[in-house]
C-alpha cells in the first residue's frame, strides 16, 4: 500500500472518530435534556388503562381525539395532594424517550386525590390530532413526579389513524324484547324451538362510498360449553357510507331445535371491503341469555255462572256459563278442544257443546261461553284436550273440572227505560222504548210492546226495531198521538214463562221556537203555532231602575202565535234556552244576571218573574226561562266598565295648520256596550293654559265637564284609530286634544280619558300654515339633441330626441327642520300662479345644503319635451310639516324659462336640397320675368285690377268734372255780378 493511500485511511478514521464523539454528545445532551423524574411523592399511582384512545384503536384522521386515561391508587397512602399527569403522541411505534423526542404534541393534568383502592377517569382538555395523517402513533402518560413505585408511573400505548375508516359498532341492546307472544317466567323470555323469530339490532356505522364494505350481520348460538351450536348471518353491502351515521338492519330468523339455555351472540359476524372491512373488533358484537323451552301447559282456571260469577247455583238459559282456559306453558296453543259437558248426577251425558279458542298465546287466557239447556241437579264438566298439535300438556291434572250444582230457571222481571225519564215528550220527539230483565233469565227472551194494553205498536207509523227480539224499539210520538197513554211491555222466556210491566206517558203538541244561535227552545200548544222572538239592546238615554249596581243589558219579546184560524195559540208553557254568550260580554258576572217581565217592549216599568213563570241560569253560557204566556222580557246584570285603552294620542302636524291625531285601542273594541271615542278640542294662544290636564292628576268632574262644554269635535267607531282635524289653526293658535271613551248612550269616561302632550306633558300644540320661502341658487337650463337612429326609432319621430337638464344648489335648511322640494312643469309665463292645482313633475327632492342637485328630462318620456316650445321649470319648497310655497311669479331665483329650439337641419344639413337653375325670362327680358312671376300670386293680380280700375275711371270722370268745374264757373261769375260792392251796407239798416 502506497503512503498516498495511507495517508488517505488515516484521514478517513479520524473522521469517523469525530462522528461517533458527536453522536455521543447529542445522546448525553437528549439525555440531559430528557425531564428527570425523582421519588418526591408520597404513595402509589398506577397509570392503569387508557381509556381514549383504547390501545390497538383505529380512529378517522379526520377528527380530534380526546385523551382519557385512568389512574389508580394502589398503594396504601392517601396523598391529599394533586399530582400531575402528562401526556405526549408520537408517529409510529416508539419508545418513551425516543417518543418524547419526537412528539407531535404535548398537555399536561392535575390528577385530584384518590382514594386508597380506588381509580378515576381524568379527561385532559387538549384533544390530538393527526391533522389527517394516517398511520400507527405512540400515546405516552406518565406522571411529572415520581412516587414510591415507579414501574407503573409510566403507560405506552399504540393506536391508528386512518383516512377512510371502517367500522361498524354495535352496542348493547336486548333483541329478544322485540319479540311478543312468548312465555315469561320469573322476568325471562322463553323461545320455542322450530319457531322463526324476526329481529333487528341497532348499531353506527363509519365507512365511506369506495370503501365497498359488506357486513355480515347476524347471530351465533353458543351452549355452556363454549361450542356454536347455530348461526346464520346476511350479507348487507347497503349499510350508509358518509361518515358515521346510525342503522338499524334485520337479522335472519333466529330458530334452534333444542331445548336449553344458550347465549345469543349478535351483531357484525363477519365483513370485508376495499381494502379492509371492519377494522375495530371490540364493538362488532353484544351477547343476551336466552331460553328455548316448549313445555305445553292448558289449565281449566274456571267455570261458573256468566250473569251471577258469586252464585253456586247455575241459571237455565243460551250464553250462560262461562268457563277461562289459560296457558301457563310456554308454548302457544291453536284451536285446542274445549268441551262441556251436562250430566245428570249419575254421569248420564245429557248435552256436550265444544269451543276451539283460536290461539292461547303463554300466559293468556280465552272464556269460552256455553248453553244450559237443562234443568235441576246437575254435574257439570269442563274438559280441554291433552293431546295436542304442539305436544303433549305437561301437567294433564288441571285439564278437568266438575262441578254439581242444580239449575233453575231464573226471574224475568221485566222493566221500561225510556228516553225521558218523567215520560213527557212533545209529538216532535222520537221516542225509545228498552226492555230490562235480570240477567239470569232463562234466555234468549223475546218481547212485544203494546199501547193501552191491546195495540201492538209494530202496528203504528213510524215503528222501528232497533234491538234483537224487540228488546228496543222506537216510535215516532205524532204516532202515538196527543194525551196520556199506556205503553206494556211482554217479555217470555225460553221455557215459555211470560211476565208483563206497564208505563205511562204523555206527549204534547211541540212548537219550535228557537231563533239564530240565541235562543233555543219550544212551546207546548194546543195548536199549530210559530215562535216570533227577537232582542236588542236598552232603550238609550232612560233609567229602567233595575236596582243597586245593576244596569240594563237587553228586552226581549217573545210571542207564540197561531198558524191557523184560531185566536190563541192555546200555549200551556214555553222553555227556552238563551245564549247569553252571543249577546252579552264575558265579564258580566253570571250569578248578578236576572230576567223581569217588561209591561211592554217600549215601556220601562217592569215585575220580576213569580209564580210559574221562573228562570234558571244552566252554566255561564245560558239562562233557561220558563213562561206560561207572550211577554216582553228585560235582562239585566251588572255591568263592569268595558276594558278599553285608547293609547296615547300621537299628534301629527299637517299643512295648513291642521292636525293628525293617531292612537293605538286596545281591549274589548267589540263590546256593543262601548260607544266609540269622543274627541274634544280646546285652542288658545301659546301664551294662555287653556288645556286637557292629565285626569289621573285633575280628575274634578266639575272641571273636565267644564273643558268638554261645547268642545265636542267628532264622535268616532270604537275601532277607528286616526282622525284628521281639518280646521286649520292660525299663526300663533295652539290646540290641546282629548280621546275620551264613551258608553252605548254617548256618556263619555272622563277618567279613561287620554290628552294630547307637548314635550311629554299635557299642554298646548301649535300648528304651522307658514309655507317655506327658500330658493335655490345657479338654477340654470342645458337642451341637447340626440341624433342617434336609436332614438327615432322608438317613436318614428325626430321631435322626441331632445333633452334638457336641470341644476341647481340647494339652500340651507330651515332651523325648523330639512327641506323637501318638488319640481313643476308648465308652459305658460308664470303670473301669481298657484301649483296647488298641477301635478309636480317630480316630487320629495332631497335637500342637501350647498350640494348641487340635478334633473334630466327626455322628449321619449310621457309628456316629454318637444322643439318650438317654452318650458318653465319651477322648483317649490316644502317644510318637514308639508307646507309648500306654491305660488310662483316669474322671473324668481326658483323658475328656470327653456325655449327648446330645433336644433334637427344643425345636425341634418345634407338633408336640405340644392336649389334649381332659375329659368330664362321671356324675351331675355328679366323684369318681364318677375312680372309673370308676379302675375301668379293672388295678391299682385288684386292690386293690379284696382289700379286699372282707377285708370278707367279717371278716363270717364276726368272730363265730366272738368265740364261741370266750367258751367260752376260761368254761375258764379254771373253771381258775383249781381252782388253789391260793399257786403257791410246790406246790413247796415239790420244795426241802425
């Protein structure tokens, strides 16, 4: 070997050196680091089982699991101190230091002191998780301090996670319990053998859908010895599949051909899946004792009479011996033989009658009903078979009684039940007739029944047999007809022995008289007559003095009248019921009801009831009145105040100074005793105290009466709960309101009254018809013109394509509260224009100080705008009451005037046509041309007709006045010829 590779293995080996010193330190170090554990606690502790997980446990990765782990002390200390407990989880299958080196988590406990012996289950509060992890883990607890024995201060465990967990668990139930019909002896169920028993069991299933699981669920058999003696199982592959769910599936029939006891095993028995089936085995399956015994056991328990169990003589008759067969077996018997027997005394068999029960299941019984056809001294034997289909009975002693007794023939002693006790019945009532007899008679028994002792009354109309042998019958009473009357009734025997009983009756004629759901009732007449009733309610405004605390609540007038020629109906009585439910409140107190007989419907005096004539209150729903003759009825009661609360009146302020009064009733609104509400109002200047007080602080009758004198404003419904006041308060009036309940006859309750309050107290509220005077600022106007195709084809007309947009600022609130706008629209210059009368355009905008507020209104909506139009857009401000400042005088900072110009031939300038050549004028002449031009229009050619007019006419009359100017002048020159020189001369003898 050379020194080159010598050298290369000496620097080898120290290196290796160095590696094995390190892993040393580290081992030292975890050692170090490793919490030590020192016997520095008294007693004993054992670490003894952990509880949660169980050791070998598959768990789903998916779910935390919580740590339970149980401690016992066996030592022979009672350390009343608490020791801590720690617990870590590693992955895979570790040591205790190795595990603790590699732990995934860590917690810690406080274990409290145990009693010496005695153990505890402590549940940490942490709980692990794999954070879905699968695999084997490591589960250490051990304690923090040593103790005096510290081999069992220490428990390792190892359980699994897994991602797609299977496992089916069964937990304890009792299967046998499902079952009925079985035999139980001293609490314990017993099974047949042979015999098909249907079970179910209940368990919880985790699985998933590809876990393809299939659970073979069933039962096993096993002896005392340990050894399967049966099982049967069904593959189930159905079980459900999402997470852990619960089921509840069938198990095969149970049915083993032993006898004995055995334990029953059930559950899962076997299983498989993709690519495990069940992976946990403690909880498949849960076991019960149980008892296969077929032991046949039929006793004769007893016989005697049917219809006297106490007597120890027997009754002649069909049906008249009753005998119980039980099976105190246990295993149930079909149709066993049952047969009695009649024999004289020296065991002659005079008559055998059989009765097969058709199941006696173990532990119940069956009465089988025999004849007894035969008179006196007699031996009477029972007997149930020994031999029978389910085997041979047990104990055959106590198949047979006997008994000797002598039988006779029992009285009839016939009795009528009838339908009315006293025997009344109006010829409207069906009556039923029932035949009574002792028990023991000798039956069967038949009847017949007779009027006046020699009319059958199969004879009469209306007869029906309801009952066997006529032992009930039922007659209609109009075919009996009116008056007293004899009913018989003849009941026989089987021997032929007949006895006989007499009734009587009476049937009156019967009128109906009931009226609605009130009243209900009847009246006996002579004739043929109609009930004519009807109530209402007190006369208003009178006292009918009913006596003290009692008021008047209802008349009533109630005739019987007849329907035919007759004057009088001929009534002997009438009895009705009232239903005083239906017509008078709930709160009335029953016991202060009474009924007094009114001279007359109108009139107010009135007897109380005497002699026969009476009423009867039956229950707290109805009166019972019984009268003699027609009368007039007042019932009266005493009358609590109804329960009515109108709530507080909520005030509202509208417009114009009037006022919206709001209040909630509650209580009996529907009592006709409760008139409604009155709503009183008083004004006065804010500066007075004219106003409703509270009347729980002035309740003086002399005061409310004086604030409610003439200030009466509307009397309501009861179930009215808003009224609005529309008498408007001027400036500087305040009202004060008043709901006041009143009674049927309007008398108001002032001390029920409610007022109106200001700042949560009884005073003044002032209205406001003052309108607001704001006005926006920069309220200026934009018109647009959409050219677009789009929008001429929504109307086919270009004139619907314009826009104009509003906007505006909007002023400061008032102090009062925020203001509200609406927009108008008009079309002509507003002049003291009130917008009263116009529909706002838009109305309810918001007003935000010093925002500016906006509007876009197009031609394509309804009433849009159009070209060649002047619009005038005004802006109307409301308060928070709703006063709104509607009249509006152009110009104001609050109109904005629009002229909508068409603005189409701006945007359409290639639509307009080029214009022709003129043409050549006539003759080249051009003014020649404009004059035929002019020729054409109907004007020039009027002007041009008069001036030639005139030209002819100067023509003609020219030289007639130039003729006449000439002849005019010789006249007067021939004048002036003969006048005197000097005019002053010719009057100067006229002045002298």
């Amino acid at each position: 070997m050379s020194s080159a590779y010598a050298e290369s293995s000496n620097a080898s080996r120290g290196r290796s050196v160095g590696l094995v010193a390190l892993l040393i330190l580290s081992t030292l170090g975890g050692i170090l680091l490793t919490p030590s554990v020192s016997a520095t606690v008294s007693g004993d502790y054992e670490i003894t089982a952990s509880i949660s997980p169980r050791p070998g446990d598959f768990i789903t990765a998916w779910d935390p699991v919580s740590l339970e782990v149980q401690v016992t002390n066996t030592g022979f200390f009672y350390n009343t101190e608490t020791r801590t407990i720690e617990w870590f989880v590693c992955e895979g299958v570790k040591d205790v230091s190795t595990c603790f080196n590699e732990r995934e988590d860590y917690g810690t406990g406080a274990i409290e002191p145990i009693a010496v012996g005695q153990n505890l289950t402590y549940t940490f509060l942490t709980y692990f998780s794999s954070d879905g992890d699968e695999g084997a883990y490591t589960l250490v607890y051990r304690f923090s301090d040593s103790d005096t024995n510290t081999t069992n201060d220490v428990g390792i465990y190892t359980f699994n996670f897994a991602q797609q967990l299977v496992d089916v668990s069964v937990g304890a139930q009792d299967p046998i319990g499902q079952l009925s019909g079985l035999a139980n002896y001293n609490g314990e169920m017993i099974l047949n053998t042979d015999t098909d028993y249907n079970m179910s069991i209940d368990g919880i299933v985790s699985s998933c859908a590809s876990c393809g699981l299939v659970a073979g669920i069933g039962w096993e058999l096993i002896d005392n010895s340990g050894t399967v003696v049966a099982n049967s199982s069904n593959q189930v592959s159905n079980l459900p599949s999402w997470g852990q769910t619960t089921f509840t599936r069938d198990m095969p029939p149970l049915n083993f051909d032993t006898e004995g006891r055995y334990t029953l095993s059930y559950g899962l028995m076997n299983s498989n899946g993709t690519p495990l089936g069940d992976m946990n085995a403690y909880n498949d399956v849960q076991s019960v004792e149980v008892v296969f015994d077929d032991t046949v056991d039929l006793q004769v328990t007893s016989m005697y009479p049917l219809n006297a169990p106490d007597s120890s003589t027997y009754f002649y008759g069909d049906d008249s011996v009753s005998v119980t067969i039980s099976n105190i077996g246990n295993h149930s018997v079909v149709e066993p033989l049952v047969r009695f027997s009649v024999m004289d005394l020296s065991g002659t068999t005079e008559s055998e009658e059989d009765c097969n029960p058709s199941v006696i299941l173990p532990g119940q019984y069956e009465r089988c009903i025999f004849d007894l056809n035969k008179l006196g001294d007699k031996r009477l034997k029972v007997f149930v078979s020994e031999a029978l289909e389910e085997g041979t009975d047990a104990k055959p002693a106590d198949n047979v009684l006997n008994v000797v007794s002598e039988v006779i023939a029992g009285d009839i002693n016939p009795l009528i039940e009838q339908s009315n006790f006293y025997g009344k019945y109006k010829t409207a009532d069906n009556i039923t007739f029932t035949a009574r007899t002792l028990t023991t008679a000798a039956g069967p028994l038949t009847y017949s029944w007779y009027l006046a002792g020699m009319i059958e009354l199969s004879t009469l109309p209306g007869f029906i047999e309801l009952g066997a042998e006529g032992k009930e019958v039922q007659i209609p009473a109009s075919g009996i007809g009116l008056g007293d009357h004899f009913i018989t009734l003849r009941a026989v025997d089987a021997l032929g022995t007949t006895e006989s009983t007499t009734t009587e009756i009476t049937i009156f004629n019967s009128t109906d008289i009931g009226v609605g759901n009130w009243m209900n009732g009847s009246a006996v007449t002579r004739t043929h007559a109609i009930g004519n009733s009807m109530y209402d309610f007190p006369l208003s405004g009178v006292n009918y003095g009913p006596g003290e605390n009692l008021e008047a609540l209802l008349r009533f007038s109630i005739d019987v009248i007849p329907t035919t020629e007759e004057i009088d109906a001929g009534m002997d009585w009438m009895e009705f019921d009232i239903n005083i439910t239906s017509l008078i409140p709930n709160n009335v107190p029953r016991s202060s009801i009474a009924i007094h007989q009114l001279y007359g419907f109108d009139q107010l005096d009135w007897d109380p009831l005497d002699g026969d004539n009476s009423f009867e209150i039956i229950d707290n729903d109805t009166i019972r009145v019984h009268i003699i003759e027609n009368m007039d009825l007042l019932l009266v009661g005493e009358l609590p105040p109804p329960n009515i609360d109108s709530g507080q009146p909520i005030l509202t302020l509208l417009p114009d100074g009037e006022m919206q009064i709001d209040w909630e009733p509650t209580g009996d609104l529907t009592n006709p005793y409760f008139g409604g509400w009155n709503i009183y109002r008083v004004t006065s200047p804010i500066t007075a105290s004219a106003y409703f007080p509270d009347p729980e602080t002035v309740n003086s009758e002399f005061v409310w009466n004086g604030l409610m004198s003439g200030t009466l404003s509307v009397t309501l419904e009861g179930t009215t709960n808003s009224w609005i006041d529309e008498r408007q308060l001027e400036t500087g009036i305040c009202a004060s309101y008043a709901i006041i309940p009143i009674d049927r006859a309007g008398n108001p309750e002032h001390l029920k009254a409610k007022v109106s309050l200001e700042n949560g107290l009884p005073g003044l509220t002032c209205g406001d018809s003052i309108d607001p005077s704001a006005e926006v600022s920069g309220f200026k106007a934009t018109t647009s013109y959409n050219n677009a195709t789009s929008c001429y084809d929504r109307f086919n007309d270009w004139n619907r394509c314009y826009e104009i947009e509003l906007s505006w600022t909007w002023p400061d609130n008032e102090p009062e509260g925020e203001l509200s706008w609406n927009l108008y629209r008009i079309e002509q210059k507003p002049q003291d224009v009130d917008l009263r009368y116009i529909d706002p355009l838009v109305t309810n905008l918001t007003n935000v100080p010093g925002e500016k507020g906006s509007l876009v209104q197009y031609g394509t909506e309804y009433d849009g705008i159009m070209p060649y139009r002047t619009y005038y857009y005004i802006l109307a401000p409301l308060d928070s009451v709703g006063n709104e400042y509607t009249v509006v005088e152009y110009p104001s900072s609050n109109v904005k005037r629009v002229y909508v110009e068409d603005q189409y031939w701006v945007y359409n300038e290639y639509r307009i046509p080029e214009p022709p050549e003129p043409p050549e004028p006539p003759y080249g002449i051009e003014w020649l041309g404009e004059l035929e031009e002019y020729m054409q229009i109907e004007n020039f050619q009027i002007a041009g007709m008069v001036m030639l007019l005139t030209i002819v006419i100067n023509f003609v009359g020219l030289p007639l006045v130039l003729k006449k100017r000439k002849k005019m002048a010789r006249v007067l020159a021939k004048r002036a010829a003969n006048q005197p020189t000097d005019l002053d001369d010719e009057f100067e003898d006229f002045f002298n």
